[in-house]
C-alpha cells in the first residue's frame, strides 16, 4: 500500500530578500524531512527572477487556486498582511494556518523569526494542536438583491469614499434600530481582529475564546458613538440612507466594493472558521504584552 507523501504549503512575500532567504531555509529543512513544500507559481517566478541565492525546487500551484487541498498546513511568512493572504487559501481548504512573523506586530503569528528550527522540528512531528478562530459573513444588498458576499478573519470596515464628507450609517442589531452616526465609518470585527483595525479605533480588546461580536464607530459625530459588543449569533445591520454619501466596503483590508446609498450591509458569524496551528498554548496576556510591549514592570504575581 502506497501513500502520498506530507505535503504543506508555503505563502510568502516574495519581494523581500529576507523573507525569500528565510523561505529557501524552510523549504529546505522540511524537503530534507521528505515533505514536499507547495508554492504559487507566481510566488516562485518571483524567486527566479529577483535572482541571489540557488533556490530550491517547490511543487508549484496555480495562484488562481487555493491549492491547500491534501496540504497538512499552510505555512505563512511574514506579518499580519501575509497571513490574512495565507487565510483566504488555508480556510477553503479547512487546513490549519501557521504564521512566522517576519513583520512588525504579527499578532496572527504563532512564532518568530528566531524559532525557525523549532517550528520545522514540530511540523516534522504533527506537533501542533488546532485552535479555531470566529469569522465574518458580509453580504451588500442594493436594490432589493444581494450584489456582493465576502467573508473576513478580522474585520469588515464600512469607510467613507471621499476625504471630505463623512458617511451616515443607521445601525441595526437583531431587527432592530439602535443608532445613526454621522462618521468616518463603521468597523464590524471578531475578536481575533479586535487587536488590529478595531483596536486602532478605540474597539476594546477581546480575547479570542470569547464569542462576541464588535461594532466600533471611526471618528462619530454622536452623543451615543461607543464600542459595541454583541452576542454571536446577532445579525449587524448598517445601511446607508437617502441622504448619506458613497462608502467602500473592505474585507481584512484585502476585498472591496464600492457602496452607495440606499445599500444595506449586513454582517453576521460565518459557519466556516480559519483553524490556526499552535506550537503552544500560552496565555493571551502574555502575547497581548509582548506583541504591543506593554508596560509591567513591578508585577509581583500570587504570592
């Protein structure tokens, strides 16, 4: 009986040079423990062409594809950005995602860039356990029918279009109306994306095993423009009304559309969750400390 051999696949940012000499590093130490490494087909001809170092031979996907089928892990080099890129392919596939953080913050990341021979001896070992983390369901409707659908790890934005005009959002909650802000936008977020463009808004931050879901105002002209925590099984209505000027629509930062007015927006918990690979289980705490270098000097602990 024959079986197919271990096989991840490698999303980096191909236009660095240390990220590519990390991904050769990578690629290397796993071909050597007989896994075959998968990589996008316009990821490797941006090896090829930057040129340097003798690169490795990747098993190469079509980048229109998501190409984590029969993949043991997605395995993602860089910052936040990278690994929402590595999400879209690993969450289809409902493969785990494993982010390195070769960028500044890199909150999604499991480990750094020093842990290079640790991560690779605990892939060689299946030794990761799987955490799953809440995502967005985000339809647009305009004129009676829904005319986009997209989904988000982190956040669903709701901005203004142009620099001069604020945008006006009624917000609705489970049926029912509970504000009308004159603002900037409107950031919908899990708590997975409650440290990244909520947060910078002023959103609480929420730990991940918390079911919630966040609404936070961007710059609101309102008596009541506070954050809103709501349960996850609540559907978040914005809809643009008569009066309001056009809006963009952003998904993670990475999928948009333009919204006029009269649209409705609605965001609700997505059935299908993005599963991240741990290497260990550590209090968030200690990574919200470390990640935003918080300060704790002082700290003595239970005695």
């Amino acid at each position: 009986m024959t079986t197919s051999p271990r096989a991840v696949l490698l999303v980096t940012n191909s236009r660095r040079d240390d990220v590519r000499d990390y991904a050769v590093e990578i690629t290397r130490a796993l071909q050597a423990a007989g896994i075959d490494v998968r990589m996008g087909s316009d990821e490797i001809k941006e090896f090829h062409d930057r040129g340097g170092q003798e690169v490795p031979t990747w098993v190469p996907i079509d980048p229109d594809e998501h190409g984590a089928d029969s993949c043991e892990l997605v395995i993602v080099l860089g910052g936040d950005g990278a690994i929402l890129r590595g999400a879209e392919r690993a969450r289809s596939a409902g493969v785990p995602l494993l982010g390195i953080n070769l960028g500044r913050v890199g909150f999604l990341a499991e480990a750094e860039r020093e842990d290079a021979d640790q991560v690779v001896r605990a892939i060689v070992r299946r030794d990761w356990q799987v955490e799953e983390r809440t995502t967005l369901d985000v339809s647009v409707h305009a004129g009676g029918a829904e005319v986009f659908r997209t989904w988000a790890l982190n956040d669903v934005s709701i901005e203004k279009a142009a620099r001069e005009h604020m945008v006006e959002i009624l917000v609705e909650i489970d049926g029912r109306p509970v504000s009308r802000w004159g603002c900037d936008g409107v950031v919908c977020a899990t708590p997975t994306g409650s440290t990244a463009y909520a947060f910078s808004t002023g959103g609480p931050v929420v730990w991940p095993e918390v079911e919630a879901l966040l609404i936070v105002p961007i710059s609101a002209h309102a008596l009541f423009a506070r954050p809103l925590v709501v349960s996850p099984s609540s559907v978040i209505a914005l809809e643009l009304p008569d009066s309001s000027t056009e809006a963009v629509l952003w998904a993670d930062g990475r999928r948009s559309i333009d919204v006029p007015p009269r649209a409705r927006i609605e965001v609700r918990r997505h059935v299908e969750p993005v599963r991240l690979a741990r290497l260990r289980r550590g209090p968030f705490a200690d990574r919200l400390v470390a990640k935003f270098d918080l300060p704790v000097e002082g700290w003595r602990g239970r005695r």
